[in-house]
C-alpha cells in the first residue's frame, strides 16, 4: 500500500506520486460501441429477427412474416479507486494551488475506463486480475478462433473475418494488443510507403483491413491478468455489446474510519478520496466475435 505524502511531490513541477502508474490508454469498448442509457440493476433488452418482406401480387393473401426475439440481461459492476494522502499534501495543494487533487482525478478516470475493458474482454479483476465470478461471460469466451501462424498478418485477419461471417455476423470492428499492432503500422511496401497509412497505434479509432480499429493493452491484458490471455486480437461486430454507466458516484473525501483496511486515518494522520463508477454490460451473442490468439 503506498501513501502519497509530501516527499513525493517536487513542487512546481511534479504534481503526480510514484504510485500513480502512467496511463496510455482509455477503453476501447467505449471506442467502438456506443453507450446505451441505464438506469440502476439488471436489465433485460430483447432484439428481434424478422423475415424478408413479402410481395403481394394483386389480390392475393398476404401470409405471416417470420420472427424471431433473443433475451438478454445487462448485470452492474462496480469499480473504484481509493487513494490515500497524508493531510500535509491537502494543505500544501490548497495553499500553492498545484492542483494536485485535480492531477489525481485526472489520471484515476482513464483507470476506470479500462476497468471496462478487462470486464467485457475477460471478466477480470484489474487489480490482481483474477476472473470474477459474477462476470458470467465475456468476449475471449468465444469458441471463435484463429491462432497466429507463420503467414501474412492480413491472412490471419481473413480467417478471423470468415469465421465470424460464417455465424452470420459482418465483422467490421477491431481491437489489438499494441504487441500484434505494431508490426501492422510498421509494415512497408518494397517501396518503402506505408501499407496501412490511416491505421495508428492509439485507442482512437483508426482504420485496419476495412474494420473500425481500436489498440489497447486491455486486449491481451498482458501484466494484469492473473493468468495469460495469450489474446492479440478481437475481431467482429462490437454492436453486440450492450453497455452503460448506470451510476458515476461523486469524489468522496473520507477524513474518519478505515476504508480500504489500511488502519485509522486519523491516526496515521491521512486522508482519502475515493472514486467509483457502476457499469452495466450484456453480451448478446459470442458467435459475433473471434478472437486471434497466439499459438500454445
């Protein structure tokens, strides 16, 4: 447990502690599909499937139109940050007007839009990065799958798109492990010109092999999960993912108890703020996924 005190800041310049990883990224679920409005708990959404339209010649009967409905829930879960300060930095923050606080915000949000990711993508913990159980299913659930090979990275993309097409799904979105991403923005003609010129290696959305491309480290989620994903790649049709902020709680400052099981803070004369979001995702069928993974 580390606890930002005053020592950690140099002031005017640094205004981040050590204990602040640096962040590159923020989620690519949210890049590449769009939220849905929620309100509070599980949710059910229902989508229908309906025939082709029917020509009616003349004064001839029309007959009925197939259909078909799918049922799916959305579930909450709750991730947050809770930082402890001495009340030293609190005082020094207000009288220089650093910012610290503000910095401190600034850098926790993108942590809890990743949180989103290693949700959806792998149903784990991002601290620890363990599977949480109440994460029933997520995207490298999918029994579609293309191992990397010793051929054109391009190839391995087509056989992803084909097993995807195969389920009846148009497979238009991307998202990539920078590691696997790389060797498409550095891939050059014999001439020397770029191969993928609109393709770039951040988390806006870019263009790959005609998909909407997304590239996030929460792809492979090398370094957090507890155990390797060997995951490079998600290829499909994201709108399949059904997702939404159903609470985003307030910055909470906690100046008495013990909120984290780190001791008193009074005692040990700290402070902590605290951020959490309430995220709800569903998703409606795995079949509209595949995933690109490495060879075992």
């Amino acid at each position: 447990m580390a606890v930002l005190d005053t020592g950690d800041l140099v002031l005017p310049d640094t205004l981040i502690g050590p204990w602040l990883e640096k962040v590159q990224y923020g989620s690519t679920v949210a890049q590449l599909v769009n939220q849905a409005p929620m309100t509070y708990g599980t949710e059910s959404a229902m989508t229908f499937t309906l025939g082709e339209a029917e020509y009616v010649g003349e004064g001839a009967n029309k007959a009925s139109t197939t259909f078909s409905t799918a049922t799916k829930t959305t579930k909450p879960f709750k991730f947050q940050i809770t930082v402890r300060m001495t009340e030293e930095v609190i005082w020094a923050d207000e009288d220089a007007q650093q910012g610290v606080v503000q910095e401190l915000l600034d850098q926790a949000q993108p942590a809890l839009s990743r949180a989103l990711d290693y949700g959806v993508f792998h149903g784990i913990n991002p601290t620890g990065g363990a599977a949480v159980a109440a994460m029933t299913e997520s995207l490298s659930d999918t029994t579609n799958s293309v191992e990397i090979a010793a051929q054109e990275r391009y190839a391995i993309l087509d056989a992803a798109d084909a097993l995807v097409l195969a389920d009846g799904y148009v497979p238009r979105d991307l998202a990539v492990d920078p590691s696997w991403a790389a060797g498409f923005s550095s891939d050059r003609t014999s001439e020397g010109i770029k191969r993928y010129p609109e393709f770039n290696l951040g988390s806006d959305v870019s263009t790959l092999e005609g998909h909407r491309t997304s590239v996030n480290k929460t792809v492979g989620a090398i370094g957090v999960a507890a155990t390797a994903t060997d995951v490079k790649a998600f290829v499909g049709d994201f709108s399949t993912i059904r997702w939404g902020v159903q609470r985003r709680i307030p910055l909470e400052l906690i100046r008495f108890g013990d909120p984290d099981g780190q001791g008193d803070l009074k005692r040990n004369n700290q402070v902590a703020f605290r951020l959490e979001i309430l995220y709800g995702w569903g998703i409606f069928d795995l079949d509209a996924v595949a995933k690109v993974v490495d060879a075992v």
